[in-house]
C-alpha cells in the first residue's frame, strides 16, 4: 500500500498512519518523527530543523528532500510506505514524484484527513507525550489516570513546544498558506480521497480508507 497522508497538524495523520502499518505490510515515514528524534539526539540535522520547528515553520524544502532522498529505497518500503506529514509543500510534491517515477512505483491514494479547527486546536494544545515510551495522551479526550505521569511505564509525561497553543495557531496557519494547495496538486488527475477523522458514527477512519480502496465491502 503506497499512502500519503494529508491533512493539517492535529488531523490524526499519525494515528491513522500507525493503523494502516498495523493492518498491512508498509512502512510509516514521518517526517515530524525524523526531526524530533534527531533533535533529541542532537544531530546537525536535529540542530538545523529545530530552529523552524519551535516555532512552527516549515523546514526548508532543501533539508527535508536531502533527508528523503533514498529513504523510499529501504528494505521496509518494498510493501509499501505511509507518508505522513510528507509532503508539505508543491516543491516537495513535485520531488516526489521524480522520486516515484524513479522507483518506477505508483500511489495507491492521496488521502486528506479533515477536522474542525477547532477539533485540531484542542487535540494539539491538549497533547501530552511520555518522555519515556512515548505513549500520547490528550488532556482533553484521554487523559492519563496518573495525571502527569504515564499509565503505561510511569514515565513523565510531557507536552511538545510546538503544541502550545500560540505555536498550533501558527502551524495551523503555515498549512493553511503552505500545504493546503497540494489538495489542488492532489486533485488534478488523481484520485483524493477525503476522509473526516471526527466521528460521527460513519466508521473509522481506517475502515473508511478500506472502503474506499475497495479492501472491504
Ligand atoms: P509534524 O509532527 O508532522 O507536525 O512535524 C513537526 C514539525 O516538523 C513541523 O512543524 C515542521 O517544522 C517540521 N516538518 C515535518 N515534516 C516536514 C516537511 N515535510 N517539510 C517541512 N517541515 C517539516
């Protein structure tokens, strides 16, 4: 299964993403994820990325395609990828399709995930990560029983700097002037599908991309 994910911060791209890897053979490639693990590893490309990312801008198109570069090659691309949060400008999509061509492989589906700004605002500021196994929590619609400690390892739990609520009005606002146009480089010629990730008894999202990639009935 060849995905990318679409859809503002807070839209449950990475949720969904963890999903479809559970269910079928394919491997999640999260930019955001990348940059916080070198950030945290204090890597030159953690250093360089985390200066746009605190404050909720974009990494610059050049350092995110040289991170990229090769990485759809790997072992655990072979089955499939789920690209979330990747691309986020026209300039990466146009250098993703050099790189699909190149692979000589096609998109299943360019999938938008779409929430209320409201919805994605609260989910992002109530956002809350164990330092220790990552778990996330959601102050607002699953919080931890242990207050600020992780119910799975008793890890601390901890919010993002870009979740606070200033820097999500921000991001929320660069995907807005950045990234939303790809849902018209998206429609033109390609099968988008559109999948709301607030529920509202219509099936999750998951068993909504199924359906409409004809893997269920
Ligand atoms: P995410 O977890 O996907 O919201 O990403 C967190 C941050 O990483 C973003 O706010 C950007 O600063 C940076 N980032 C992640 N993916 C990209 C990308 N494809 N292009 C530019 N910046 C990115």
């Amino acid at each position: 299964m060849r995905i990318i994910l679409l859809g503002s911060p807070g839209a449950g791209k990475g949720t969904l993403a963890d999903e479809i890897v559970r269910k079928y053979p394919a491997a999640h490639i999260s930019t955001g994820d990348i940059f916080r693990e070198n950030v945290k590893n204090a890597t030159p490309l953690g250093q360089e990325a985390r200066k746009y990312m605190d404050s909720g801008a974009l990494v610059p198109d050049s350092v995110v395609l040289a991170m990229m570069q090769g990485r759809l090659e790997q072992d655990d691309c072979r089955e499939g990828f789920i690209l979330d949060g990747f691309p986020r400008t026209v300039p990466q999509a146009t250098a993703l399709d050099s790189m699909l061509e190149e692979l000589g492989v096609k998109l299943d589906a360019v999938v938008l995930l779409e929430a209320s700004e409201e919805t994605v605002v609260r989910r992002l500021s109530g956002r809350r990560v164990c330092r220790k196994c990552g778990a996330i929590y959601n102050l607002y619609f699953r919080p931890s029983s242990r207050g600020d400690i992780c119910e799975k390892c008793g890890g601390e739990l901890y919010q993002r700097d870009d979740d606070r609520e200033e820097v999500v009005r921000s991001r929320l606002e660069v995907y807005n002037s950045q990234t939303a146009p790809l849902i018209d480089y998206y429609s033109a010629g390609r099968a988008l599908v559109r999948i709301s990730s607030e529920r509202d008894g219509g099936g999750s999202p998951l068993e909504e991309l199924e359906r409409a990639l004809g893997l269920v009935e």
